[in-house]
C-alpha cells in the first residue's frame, strides 16, 4: 500500500457503556474505494463518523492527510443516510448544493456569483444542473441523491464520505449511482457504507467487513469466510436476509429430518 491519506489506530467507541467498536485499525491510501459492510449495529456508521470527526472515539486516534479529522474538515465531503432536508420545504435544487459550503454556526451568506456558478459546475457534472432552479421535493430519488452528492462535492473535496447512498433508490437508480462514483473515483478516494453486497465485486477496489472489530480486503470479491466474520450465526438461527443473495455457498436452512 501507497501512504494512507486515512488511518485509524486502536479506535474504541461506545454508547453508554456498551462498546460498538473495539480495536479497529485502518489504513487507507489515496483512490482507493472502499465498502463499508456488515450487520445492523455492527458499527459501520459510527466507524464512519468517527473517521470523519464527527464522534470521538473512547479509545484510539483517527488521522486524516496526517492531521486530526477536524482540522482537515474542507477536504472531506459526506453524504448522510438521511439528509434532513424537509421534503415539503421550498427550497432549490440550487440552494441545497450552495448549503455545502457552510460551516456549522455559519450564518447563511448571499452566494457570490463564483460561488453559484462553483455549483452549477459540481451539478453539470452530475447531470442534473437542468433541475437546478426546481424544489427538492420534487425529485425522484436517484435525482435527489445527486444533488445531495453535489452538496457533498462543491468545495472540491479530497474524500468522500457515504452512508448507505443507494438506501430508497430504484435498481436502475442503484446502478446509476454506483457508475457515478466510479467515475468520482478517478478523482478522489471513496469510502461507502453499504448492504448492496451484489454491487460490490463490480463497483469498489476493496471491503472493511465491520462488526465490532473491522477487517479488511483489499480485494472486492466476497468469500465465505468473509461472510463467516460479518454475520457469524449458529446452525439453529435463521439465515440473515444479506446472505441469501450473495452468491458464496451457505446453509439457508437449519439440518431436519
């Protein structure tokens, strides 16, 4: 591996007591794309936040481009599982990407010229700059999903960040998005929390398997040990639902007679 722009060293989070992350090492060098996946409550998303400071971690030392998370905050987009936005709320598609460039306690500036035109600019990329004056209500959800990408790419990030980015999008949609980031890949490093197991092998360079402690592949292809580690179950409990289709032999069914 090439320098880690990301690197995690003995990271340990908790809520209230009950630890979600134990002993998590990561190094992730600059261009890869990497899949976060796992069980519910495995602690994917918290790792995440954790990379990017939004959490601090009980234990441990995260280091973005060598510094703390915090102090490197502009080279870093993120896309949220839930963005809150307000479907009802009458505010552009425009707007939602210029919102990228506040900081929290920012209060909100009258953009510059530069500045909208920075944004038309991320949503051409996108393809969605025809929809730049339309309510963000009104979209599907793939087209949604670019502008919230666009509000995560107007400051020309280095890394970007999602959780769960193809969560309430149609398998075409789906699709869509994950060409995209690969071509947003060739001009940045990705870090993807994901379920889409299927999409993996196709679309990302490598997979952190997260379930309390983390390993990682450097490789996108899913094996059966890998399942074994991300959602360990004994011959009597049901088979979890990401597993049926992931195409690496497994018992479904517990032994009868």
């Amino acid at each position: 591996m090439t320098d880690p722009i990301i690197e995690a060293h003995d990271l340990w989070f908790s809520y209230d007591g009950e630890a979600v992350l134990q002993d998590v090492d990561l190094r992730i060098a600059a261009g890869d794309f990497v899949a976060m996946i796992g069980p519910n409550g495995g602690g994917k998303t918290t790792l995440l936040k954790v990379l990017m400071g939004l959490l601090d971690p009980s234990r441990g030392s995260v280091r973005i481009f060598g510094r703390p998370p915090r102090e490197v905050c502009r080279d870093m987009g993120y896309v949220p599982q839930h963005a809150a936005i307000a479907s009802p709320f009458p505010i552009s598609v425009l707007d939602v990407v210029l919102m990228g460039r506040l900081r929290p306690g920012a209060k909100w500036p009258t953009p510059s010229q530069a500045q909208r035109h920075a944004a038309i600019e991320v949503l051409t990329q996108l393809g969605v700059a025809d929809m730049a004056e339309r309510r963000i209500g009104d979209l599907s959800g793939g087209q949604r999903q670019r502008v919230l990408i666009a509000r995560a790419l107007v400051d020309r990030p280095r890394i970007l960040f999602l959780d769960e980015p193809t969560a309430g999008i149609d398998s075409q949609g789906q699709m869509d998005l994950y060409c995209l980031l690969e071509q947003l890949n060739a001009d940045m490093t990705i870090v993807m929390v994901s379920h889409d197991l299927l999409a993996l092998s196709t679309h990302v360079k490598s997979v952190a398997c997260v379930n309390r402690q983390l390993h990682y592949h450097n490789h996108p292809e899913l094996t059966h040990d890998m399942m074994e580690i991300m959602y360990p179950h004994t011959p009597g409990q049901a088979c979890p639902v990401e597993l049926v289709a992931h195409g690496v032999p497994h018992r479904v069914l517990r032994k009868h007679t």
